[in-house]
C-alpha cells in the first residue's frame, strides 16, 4: 500500500521510483514529493551520494551520512531506501518495485540503467503505462553523449558564465551556485513528467522523457542567441549593466548593524556602528522612471547635465553615473535606499546574504517562506519552503530522510517480504 498522507495533495496517490542523486534529478522529485508523491529514493551503502557530505554541515554535531545541510533541502519528504544495484537480487527488486510504480526519474550518464537491464524498453514489459525521466548531462546521443558534469560545468557549457562579469577580466560566472541544478533543469523535467502524467490521465499510455541538462540550461541564454542570430554579435560578461537601462546596477551603502525594519521608513540613519559593506541594487529603464529617480536623490545639478540627458547619453557616460550614484548611495542605508527608490515607483532590492534572508527580510518572514524542521541527527535546520501556493491542495515540506531510514517500510508493506526475506536479503548484500 502507498503512505498515507492525511492532507489532500495533487500527487496523492503517484508512486516515484527514484534513482537520481545529487543536485537535479532529487530536486525534481523534492517537487512532487511536497505536493504528495511518495517519492522512494534508492541509495546505497557501497557508493554513497556525494550530495550528503556537501556544505552546510551543522556544527557541534556527528559528523554522518545524514546532516549535509544540501542533502536535507533537495530531498525532503522521500523515503529513503539503500539498494545494491550491483547484485542480481538488487535489479529484482528494483524491477519489482517499478512495477507498483508510476514513475522512475535517474539522472545518470548514459548506459547506467542499460547496465542494470532497466531501460524504458524493458520496463514497459513489467509496467505497460510506466513514465521514465532519464536527464544525462549531455543527451543520450550526439558526440558529447558520455561526457560527466555538474551544476556548475554545465552552467559554463551553456554560455552562461561567458555572459557574467566584468568584460575586461576573464569570466566569473556565478561562483558555487550550480544555477541548473535548482532552477532550469529541475523544473524543466517536473513539467514534462506532469505532462505526461496528464497525457496517462487521457489515453492510459506511459512515456519516455528525455531531458538532456546541458541543451536545458541553454535555455536560459535567451536573447544571447537571438543577438547572435539576428546581429552577428556575442554577449560577453557587461558587469551589473542592461543595454536598455541606466542607471542599473549595485552600488555600495552605508553598513551599520542592519537591525531595522524595512518597512519603517526611519526619519535618521541608523548608527554607524558596522562597517562591513553593503550593497543596494537600483534599476531605471524609462523616462519617468528617470525623472523619480532624480527626485529621490534631490535632483543634483549633475542631472541636468546633457551627458544624462537621455538613455543613450547615460549609457555614453554609465561609469560616471554609476559612481555619482554610489556617492549618494553611501551616505544611507541599503534599507532606506530601496524605501525610497520603490516609493517612487523605481525598481531597488536589497542585496541580501543568507542570514538577512532568514532572519531579517520581512517580506520573507512575513509570508514564512522558510521552513524549520526537527531531524534526528542534524537538529533543527532551515528548509526552502514551496515555490507556489495552490489553494485547494497546498503542498508541505516534511523531513528529508536518513540513509536506509525506510527498509523496513517499503521492503515489508509495498514489497510483501516477509521478515526472513529480508534478512536473507541482507546477509546476501543486496540491500546494501
């Protein structure tokens, strides 16, 4: 029988064999598993995730398979199961639980699940309308088709960190944050495996889904390729600056303790009692926008200068302007910048870190973006909270679980093993 979920989900009732491990392939099903997919994570003892030794590791703690703070966050909600995929029995297994199953998600290079003998061809045969999500880095063809990668080399294949930066040094990109991971590629491969989940829905017909993670995160080059298409030319990193928008971009505050309230709109700065630096991002793309801009800073002479008459002689001028907002800029806080700026209809946020996002940002808090939940191990740790509300049938984030937590459950109630087979089973390392 499946878990039973006491809240009404949209997934209720959907079973996921889950093979993937990582970064994209858990973040896709740590989407269905928050809307009530039961979502069956196989690991294993002899090649661990590397994703659970990943950073954050809560201090003051163990140190385990179980405490990655990454790891907890892709995959809450799932049940966890430990699998030998290298024995005979361990394939059986697998096979049999594909059978009671709707759909089964790996993300490994191709000709893995070849080796194992669990390919869509063959799974058809033991589960006619099965969906399988496969999403190799490179595609299951081409002459790319065997090449390993992560987040952040697929992010750089793609073009993305060509496009980020500073034009005279060479290409930063976006650091550690392996954006695909989270982002294109997660959400790309749910929305097919809903479409075909709709399609099953109609015609009682399973499907197989390609998702190659590279061509994915291409995606997002957008108007890049368009450039080159249309005008021969190559977008290469242009700092925080918008060819359409001036001023546009981060401009260093007044740093102090950053204990207010956003909202509050302070008559004075508060002390200066921090001096770390703080960063405040303005955008400015009209006329009227322009015009409030200006305002707000009290109209300076400098803005009636022709040099920043127009867009065109701002984008001319663009470093100059960028250091006379600066100059302005450094006398307030970040907070107040961005008050004032959204006051008068001009676009300006904050650049928060991690801990302004948990513990200051008011419109986060508000809405109790984040969610904290006991573990075992780890204690009391901070999860993303859901990315989109649905009103009939909200989805929930529940605790990610430890390695092997679900033998029992899934090996005795969805399997029917009885408690000799799976000490057999376990003598013979095939639950390892």
């Amino acid at each position: 029988m499946k878990t039973k979920i006491k809240k009404r989900f949209p997934m209720q009732g959907i079973r996921v064999t889950d093979f993937s491990w990582f970064g994209a392939g858990p973040y896709v099903t740590r989407l269905l598993a928050a809307y009530g997919a039961e979502v069956i994570r196989i690991e294993s003892n002899t090649r661990i995730d590397g994703m659970r030794w990943q950073a954050p590791r809560k201090p003051g703690v163990p140190e385990t398979y179980n405490i990655s703070g990454m790891f907890n966050n892709y995959n809450p909600g799932k049940l966890g199961i430990t699998l030998n995929l290298n024995q005979p029995k361990g394939i059986d297994i697998a096979r049999k639980l594909i059978s009671v199953s709707d759909i089964v998600l790996d993300n490994f290079i191709p000709g893995a699940m070849e080796k194992w003998g669990l390919t869509y061809e063959e799974l058809v045969k033991i589960k006619p309308d099965i969906i399988v999500a496969t999403m190799p880095v490179m595609g299951i063809t081409g002459p790319y088709t065997f090449w390993r990668g992560f987040g952040t080399t697929i992010r750089t294949a793609a073009g993305i960190d060509y496009m980020t930066g500073n034009p005279d040094r060479p290409p930063i990109g976006t650091g550690m944050a392996a954006l695909p991971d989270f982002a294109c590629n997660p959400y790309h491969a749910a929305t097919a495996i809903l479409s075909a989940l709709h399609y099953r829905n109609k015609t009682g017909k399973g499907q197989f889904i390609e998702l190659a993670q590279f061509e994915s995160t291409v995606c997002w080059t957008e108007t890049a390729i368009l450039d080159y298409t249309v005008n021969k030319h190559i977008q290469m990193g242009m700092r925080n600056h918008l060819p359409n928008a001036a001023p546009h971009g981060v401009y260093r505050c007044l740093g102090e303790d950053r204990e207010v309230d956003y909202c509050a709109m302070p008559e004075s700065e508060p002390d200066h009692r921090k001096k770390d630096e703080r960063w405040v991002a303005i955008a400015v793309f009209t006329e009227d926008e322009w015009k409030a801009f200006c305002k707000v800073i009290g109209n300076p002479p400098w803005t009636k200068d022709k040099k920043f008459a127009t867009l065109s002689q701002r984008k001319k001028n663009e470093d100059e302007l960028d250091s006379l907002v600066e100059e302005w800029a450094m006398k307030k806080s970040p907070e107040k910048v961005m008050m004032l700026m959204q006051n008068a209809g001009v676009a300006a946020g904050v650049v928060n870190d991690g801990e302004d996002l948990q513990t200051r940002d008011p419109q986060l808090k508000e809405r109790g973006f984040y969610v904290y939940l006991d573990h075992p191990e780890a204690g009391r740790i901070a999860h993303d909270g859901l990315t989109f509300a649905l009103s009939a049938t909200p989805g929930e984030i529940r605790r990610a679980p430890l390695l092997g937590e679900h033998n029992e459950y899934v090996y005795r109630e969805i399997l029917g093993f009885s408690e000799d087979e799976v000490n057999q089973l376990i003598t013979d390392g095939a639950l390892e």
